[in-house]
C-alpha cells in the first residue's frame, strides 16, 4: 500500500522561491527535466491547474515515478473549452474533470484541492459549500 503523506509528515520546501513551468505542447521532455531536477532538489508541492489535455498528458509523464515525492494540487471547476483555460460550477463537468485530471496523472487522489477562481459568495454555496458531496472515482 502508498504512503501517503499527511500534515505529520510533510515539511515545507527549502527552496525560498517557486517559478512556474512554461508550458508549451511539445516540451514534454522540458518538462520531465525541470520537474525531476526540482524533486531532486527537494520541491514538493506542486499546484497544477491547468485542465488542457496535453499540458495534463506531459506533467503526468513528468512526475511518473516520482508521485509518492510530490504533493499534487488539483482544482476543482478548471475546465478546458476550445483549446483555452475556462471554469465551471457544475459539479457534473467539474468532476469530469477531476478524474480527467486523476488519469492523466497517474493517481488515485490528490493532496490539495482547491475550488478553482472563487470570485463570489455564490462560488461558496450550494454544491461548492459541501466538500462530502466530492468522491473519489472509486466511490
């Protein structure tokens, strides 16, 4: 069985500052260097939002093998339509996407989740309010 980390277990990053991973379709070796040479030099949160299928598909290459090092967090309502970043509040699309997003990295869970874009009251209430209402693909 994986271990999985918990608050007990997880320290904080050494490294004083984080700069994001640019992105482009075809830099997926790019992406697997710069993600093994940070776990190798001790980043372990990693806070992964972007919901496009071919960003997904290389970052999940990338921490193959080395998710048991990493704390992953997803969230909850990033969509993707017609190639580009959206959100939504249908907990159906958005738990499409959550597993879209379980998938395409390798796992069964995800450390963090975060609500994606809360920008109004409204974001905080009915389905969104209630995290029990969220299960995992397996049930």
């Amino acid at each position: 069985m994986r271990r999985r980390r918990t608050a007990a277990t997880y320290r904080p990053s050494r490294l004083p500052t984080c700069r994001p991973i640019l992105y482009s379709a075809q830099s997926t070796v790019k992406e697997c260097k710069v993600v093994h040479a940070a776990v190798d030099r001790g980043v372990d949160y990693f806070d992964v939002f972007w919901a496009q299928p071919a960003f997904r598909d290389s970052m999940g290459a990338a921490f193959r093998g080395h998710r048991d090092r990493v704390l992953l967090a997803a969230h909850l309502g990033a969509t993707e339509m017609n190639g580009q970043g959206d959100r939504t509040r249908d907990p159906a699309l958005a738990l499409k996407f959550f597993h879209d997003f379980l998938t395409r990295y390798h796992t069964d869970y995800a450390d963090v989740l975060h609500v994606h874009n809360v920008d109004e009251q409204e974001d905080n209430s009915g389905p969104w309010g209630r995290a029990a209402c969220w299960k995992s693909p397996s049930g």
